[in-house]
C-alpha cells in the first residue's frame, strides 16, 4: 500500500510539472521547459548527464522502481522537443523512454 501511495503522488507532482513545462514551452520557452525535466529528474535521483551517459541496462538497474516515471518524464520531454523542431533529440529520449519501460 505504500509504494502505490508513493507512485500516485509521484505521478500527481510528475503531471503538475510537466503541465506548467508544456505550458512553457508553448510561450516558447523551451530551455525553461527542458530545465523544469532537469528538475524532475534530480528529484528522482538521477542527472541529465547520466542519462546521457550511462546504457539503458545499467540505468534500470540504477533506477530500479523509478525506472517507470524517468520513462515518462522523457517522454514528455521528447514531446515537447519534438514540438519545438528538435525531432533528433526527441527521438533519442523516445528510444531511451522505451528502453526504460522494459522492465525484465
């Protein structure tokens, strides 16, 4: 009962943040957006730089239960670069989130 506790209000804070960062991006500040991602990832205990740098089978051993909300924080990420033109990147954090939710 606990971690579903945990998960739903994870999920309530994940959802607040990424709306106020849709809602930036849409007044066209995308580096506020992607700042308020770098947010959400700290606070799971895990950077930028090591999302970047570390293979995704090491990460979901890292992450273990947070693997599933960093997946869906990168997919909204990957949505809103993606609506800002950067469809590279946005791929890379969509493969990235896909290999995430795979969790063995």
């Amino acid at each position: 009962m606990i971690r579903k506790d945990w998960l739903e209000r994870l999920i309530e804070q994940l959802a607040s943040v990424v709306r106020k960062a849709f809602g930036l991006a849409q007044q066209g500040d995308v580096e506020g957006a992607l700042r308020l991602f770098e947010d959400l990832y700290r606070s799971l205990g895990v950077g930028r730089e090591t999302l970047e740098k570390v293979d995704p089978a090491t990460l979901l051993t890292m992450l273990g239960d947070r693997a599933e909300p960093v997946a869906l924080i990168l997919t909204a990420e990957a949505d809103v670069l993606a609506a800002a033109g950067r469809e590279a990147d946005a791929k890379r954090l969509r493969t990235l989130a896909a290999q995430l939710a795979r969790r063995p």
